[in-house]
C-alpha cells in the first residue's frame, strides 16, 4: 500500500508508531501536538475526532493506536461500503494484539494485520469467514491474477454458500489456472459448462472471457481474466471512434468480454495513430506494437496482398493478435472498410 497513515494518542502508541516507521519507512505517523518532541511524526492541534476523519477519507489504510471501541465510535458516521473504505486496523497500546476491522478483503486490512502482527511479534486477529476456515475469499479470487469480477451482485450469496461449506462449482474456460492447486472438499471443478448445469451445486464460479446468458448466473460469480488480445489493422488517420465501434461489434458479434480485454495491438508505424493511443488510453487497456518483420513471420488464416503492399507484412491484425497473445486466434479478421480491421486471440495458460 502506498498511503498508510498511524495515529497515536498515548504515549505508549507513540512509541509503537514510532517502531512501525523504522519497520515502514514510508509510513506517517500522527499524534496530538502536546505530545510533541523531535521524533520523526507529524503533531496535530486539531481534535483527533477531527482528524480521524481525514486520515480515514485520504488513506488506503489506517492504524490506530488505541482501544477498538473508539475507533468503530470516531469512523462509523463515514463509513460507505467495502469497495470505498480504506483498511482500518487496530492495535492495543501493549501491541498485544493487530485487529483487522475494516475491509478486510478488499481493502488488504487482513493481509496486513497480519504482517504487522509477524514484524511485533503479536497475535493476528481476523475474524472474516473466509479466512478463519481457510477457504476460498469469493471477493479475491484470481484479484492477483488481473481478474475482475463481473457482477458482484452475487459475492454475498456465493460466499456464504462457500464458508458453510456447501457444495461449489467451479468452470473455467480462460485465465490462468495456477490458483486451483489445492481446493476446499467442497469445491470442485468441472470440464464443460453443461458438466457444471448438471452438477446440483449451491453456487458456481465461473471464470470466462465469454458472454453467457443462462439461467445458472444467478448463482454464480463470473470472473473476468485479462485473456484477450486484440489486434488491430488501421490507417494513420483512424478515429478511436471508429476503433471502438470495431471493437465492440467484434466482441458482441463473438460473445466476449470487454473486461478481459489484455492488450491492443498492431504493427509498428513511423509514427503512432492517435486514434490508436487515446482509444487505449480511454479504455484504460495497454497498446502495445508489433515490428513489420516480426508479423511478416507468422502464419494467418486471411493473408492480403494489398496489406503486403502497403505495409510490408501480408496481416496486421490477426499476425498482431497471434504475436503477442502467444496462443490462438478465436476471431479471424473482421474487416470495417475503409480503414480497419480488427482480429482477436486468447492468451493461453
């Protein structure tokens, strides 16, 4: 985490926040200014019921140094939800105990209670389900893999299915599958989707580059790994415009994701489309190009002559596609005359 802040308002926690700036050095520690001295902190004159408030709003994480109660009295008129707030946690003034109150999963409060706890030698306190059984955290799955979640409309229902320890499906058709290496007894995977309909299980998750539709979502959680590369054949004065027009009829014409879109890509020219740049830069995706004779060494379905003529390499957007993806092309080159043409492939794992 980049911004972490810690306040103090006792002694004690004074030199405890002071310890937690030698162990992380690029953490701020607050305190009230009548304590004031030479350590390395930033004194406030401001009431802490003041100042907790604006540590709380400009902080990925807050440590608090003094009792829970307090804490949970001075943040709750501020609270919002889990996908907002920041990582609160509490640590009592003999670091007895690291406590994890606040956005524990997706806010990284349990992940770092538990490394403050290790560094002072004190005893982690998570009480968030998942953890505490050592299962599956349905809100982070594959979160350090680039996958996003869909809809997480059905996060509460799956993991409660999840930590009660009921019967859970799993299909995965894209992205990395590194995370399986050791499942939960009551999590299972299934080779085909019609395996995972037919299996009776409570909830599912579903990982897929793929639009689906059917009825089974709404006891699923449906994942979205960066497993889509899309390649892109243009001229110097393409408009992001007409870029994303391509894209998206591409990708509804095939039933796939816009958010497991990985990359952009084409072939390096003298100079780069800004059409090229801003699309990649409005859709927060990285544009990446390809030298001509590098594509010129890769094998397509839709070869043209006239591509050849004019930029030295018989494809663009499949060759593109193929190259950097490393896998295989799932959306053979789809033409939007006069100027683009648009090919997409899956990165395989």
């Amino acid at each position: 985490m980049e911004n972490v802040s810690v306040l103090a308002i006792t002694k004690n926690g004074i030199d405890i926040g002071v310890k937690l700036k030698e162990i992380f050095p690029d953490w701020k520690v607050y305190s009230p200014s009548k304590f004031s001295s030479d350590k390395n902190i930033f004194w406030y004159s401001e009431p802490t019921s003041e100042k907790i408030v604006e540590l709380f709003k400009n902080n990925q994480a807050l440590i608090c140094l003094f009792s829970l109660g307090a804490v949970i009295r001075l943040i709750a008129p501020h609270l919002k939800d889990k996908k907002n707030d920041p990582a609160v946690i509490v640590i009592d003034d003999k670091t007895n105990f690291v406590i994890s109150v606040l956005s524990g999963h997706l806010g990284g409060a349990n992940e770092l209670t538990q490394t403050i706890a290790e560094k002072l030698n004190s005893i982690s306190v998570i009480t968030t389900a998942a953890d505490v059984n050592k299962t599956i955290a349905v809100d982070l799955l594959g979160r350090d893999l680039g996958w996003t979640i869909d809809d997480d409309s059905t996060v509460t229902k799956i993991s409660a299915h999840m930590v009660n320890e009921e019967k859970i499906g799993v299909y995965q058709d894209a992205g990395k599958t590194s995370w399986h290496k050791k499942l939960p007894n009551n999590v299972k995977i299934y080779k085909s989707f019609n395996d995972l309909k037919n299996s009776e299980s409570k909830g599912n998750l579903i990982i897929s580059d793929k639009i689906m539709t059917d009825n089974l979502l709404k006891d699923s959680v449906v994942y979205r790994p960066p497993s889509l590369v899309i390649g892109i054949g243009l001229h110097w004065d393409t408009t992001k415009e007409i870029i994303k027009e391509g894209i998206d009829i591409s990708l509804e014409k095939f039933n796939l994701s816009s958010k497991s879109i990985a990359k952009l890509v084409s072939i390096k020219k003298p100079k780069n489309v800004q059409g090229l740049i801003d699309i990649g830069n409005e859709m927060g995706v990285p544009v990446e190009y390809v030298e001509r004779e590098e594509l010129a060494l890769i094998s397509t379905p839709n070869p043209s002559n006239l591509v050849k003529d004019f930029e030295g390499t018989s494809s663009v957007s499949e060759a593109a596609a193929i190259k950097v993806s490393g896998g295989e092309l799932i959306v053979e080159k789809q033409k939007f005359p006069p100027n683009l043409t648009i090919a997409i492939a899956r990165i395989l794992n």
